[in-house]
C-alpha cells in the first residue's frame, strides 16, 4: 500500500473518530483526500513496532509489557489538535 502524503487518502482511524464525533455518519467534508483532520501523522516506525510488540506479548503472556506506556508516546489519531 502506497504512503499517504498531504493530499493522499485520509487515515482510516482518523475517519473512524470523525464519524463517531458526528453521530455515527461520516462528515461531508471527510471526502477521498486527506483534510488537516484525516491526514497521517507522522510517527517513527520503531516506536510503533515496539508498540505493537508489546501488545502483542501482553496478549500472549498475560504479563505487564508496558504496551500502555508505548501506546501513549504515539501521536493520538483520534482527537483533533490533541498532541501525545
């Protein structure tokens, strides 16, 4: 799959937030291309494998992995103008 860019497709988690702060419908303006709300938000892929990686090893193990911890150094791609 192709990278997003500033004019590429909007992010899918970004979409999902807008409709769920819309009542459930996806708002008129979130269209093919990426708004200054949908766009993707830049984040170092090692932050987000070691993430994924902690989540996944706390499923499996059912041990504290930190994966919260992890999670909260992400950009938060669900609401608006809100820096992590």
């Amino acid at each position: 799959m192709p990278k997003s860019t500033k004019t590429g497709q909007p992010e899918a988690l970004a979409t999902f937030a807008a409709a769920a702060r819309n009542k459930g419908k996806k708002p008129a303006s979130v269209g093919l291309k990426a708004t200054a709300e949908t766009a993707a938000k830049p984040a170092s892929s090692a932050k987000k494998q070691d993430a994924a990686t902690r989540v996944l090893q706390e499923g499996v193990t059912g041990k504290d992995r930190k994966a919260d911890k992890a999670i909260d150094a992400l950009p938060d791609r669900t609401k608006p103008g809100r820096k992590r």
